[in-house]
C-alpha cells in the first residue's frame, strides 16, 4: 500500500513537471489568443510551489514510510497546511 502511495505521488510530481515544461510556456507564445493573454496565474495558479513542495519535501517524506506505513499519518499532518 506505502509503496502504491509513493508511486502515486511520483507519477503526480511527473505530471505536474510536465505542465509546467510544456504548456505553461505556451501562455508567453505572440500568438496567444487575446482572451489568454496575461491569465496565467488565472489558468496555473502557484503550480510551481505545488511541484516544488511534492518533490521536494513530502515525496520524501513518504519514501520514508514505505517500510513504516503508520508514519504515513505523521506527515499528513505535519503539511496538512500546504496540502
């Protein structure tokens, strides 16, 4: 299960990195539409904190619990904040 949660976690962190590679340059395109122009903290929001904190800190945390799955909780808590 621990270690389900830690794949899962990876594969969002991928997902995330991939957006920000290949879609959020897109909003600084010439050719964007006018009603998209200057929307991206509109469309994207703080997506970079968000991958900045799952990669940097909680996926982490969580690989820490795969041989210890009730700490799981432990870490939820400590960033229930930032989640």
């Amino acid at each position: 299960m621990m270690r389900e949660m830690v794949d899962t976690e990876r594969s969002y962190i991928n997902s995330l990195k991939f957006v920000i590679s290949n879609y959020v340059p897109e909003l600084g395109r010439d050719d964007l539409p006018v009603a998209l122009r200057g929307k991206r903290n509109v469309i994207f929001g703080n997506l970079e904190k968000i991958y900045e904190f799952h990669s940097n800190s909680f996926l982490a945390e969580l690989e820490q619990c795969v041989t210890m799955p009730l700490c799981v909780g432990n870490v939820f808590l400590r960033h229930v904040s930032s989640l």
